[in-house]
C-alpha cells in the first residue's frame, strides 16, 4: 500500500472518530491498568462489568492489596483465567506500592516489569493514560494491517514496528483505537462489513464481502 492511500485511510478514520479511546471503563492511570491487564483474552464488555463495581470500592493500589486475594477474585470471577490475574493483580499492586509511591509509572520498563504486563498493555498504558504515540498492537489490530495491506507483518511486533514506521506523526496517539474499533466492528474477522465500511475502496484486501 502506498502512502497516498494510507494518509486517505487514516484522515477518514478521523474524520469519523475525531476523539478514538478504549472501550475500556477508567477514571485514571491505576484503573486503566488493572483494566487492560485482566482484559487478556476477555472482552472489554465482560472487564467493565467487574471492574465497576471493583473500582466502586478500590481503585488504588493499596486499596487493593486491603481487599485481598480472595475478595479481589470473588469480584473479577466471571473474567476468563481470574485466578490467574488476580495474583498478577495483587503483586502488581504490591510492586507500584514499594517501588512506585503506589504511582502507575510513565516508564516502558517499569510497566513491563509488573507481573503479568507485557508490551502490549503497557503501550495502551503509555498511550491512553499518558498520551504518548505508542502503538498497542492486539489481533484485531494485526488482522485490520495485515487484511487491507496497511501496514505487514507475519506477527504482532512487526506490524507495531511497521506501524510505527508508515503513519505520519499527527495520526500516531489515535492510530490504534481507530484500528482496533474497526476490527472489532467492520473488518471482524469471520465475514468482514465490507459493504458498509467507509475505507472500503482504498482496502487492498482481495476477498471483500459485499
């Protein structure tokens, strides 16, 4: 894909959604985190349902770590492998407590040394709750690259690199809440919308769905 028609895509994308963020629900840094890391292999839906009522009655670090294990589980139990994330919860908790004044950190490395926060989260942590152009790349965002010829790559590191790489400055804070709403809405992965969806004649995509 050229990069006359990526410029088209990305000005329509934000032409139609001036101001992209997550579907996740977070009234600051702390909240946004836990969010992101219990959404692993769940949908942003079924995270909100229990995080509200989480955050209703902690939604600091140490709040948390006060709940303990077992009340945090019996709030995230109905989010896929719980038990799992509710330990990286609580140690994640535990280590912004003693290393980080009980502060989400503004800091790649810092993040990605928080039990069970990977490249991804902490780059929807950089972006969403501190406004840096980082790319969080999830296989909604892979598959929408990869499909319309956007931006190639054989795995979610490459397509961020390529990315990075191909979109102009302006576009990048916003690129991936626009790549990410339009994989999970029109360009789903079974039967994409190709008949109602708005960059429909600059997609390079071969097997459009009308």
């Amino acid at each position: 894909m050229n990069k006359e028609k990526r410029l088209q895509i990305l000005t329509r994308l934000r032409d139609d959604n001036p101001n992209p963020t997550t579907e996740l629900n977070f009234s600051n840094p702390f909240e946004l985190l836990i969010a992101v890391l219990l959404s692993a292999q769940a949908t942003d839906v079924g995270v909100n349902k229990a995080t509200g009522p989480l955050f209703a009655v902690a939604n600091n670090p140490q709040a948390i770590l006060d709940l303990g294990l077992d009340t945090l589980k019996n709030y995230i139990k109905t989010i896929g492998l719980f038990n799992t994330k509710a330990e990286n919860t609580m140690k994640t908790c535990q280590m912004l407590v003693d290393l980080h004044g009980g502060e989400v950190p503004e800091d790649r490395e810092a993040l990605e040394a928080l039990p069970g926060v990977g490249r991804k989260t902490a780059n929807v942590v950089l972006n969403t709750a501190f406004g840096w152009p980082t790319i969080a790349v999830d296989t909604h965002i892979d598959r929408v690259s990869n499909r319309t010829k956007f931006a190639m790559g054989k795995n979610v590191v490459e397509v961020e690199q390529k990315l990075l790489k191909v979109v102009p400055a302006e576009f990048k804070v916003d690129v991936h809440h626009w790549l990410i709403l339009h994989g999970r809405y029109t360009c789903v992965a079974r039967k994409p919308k190709c008949g109602s969806c708005i960059i429909e004649d600059l997609c390079e995509y071969k097997d459009k769905v009308e």
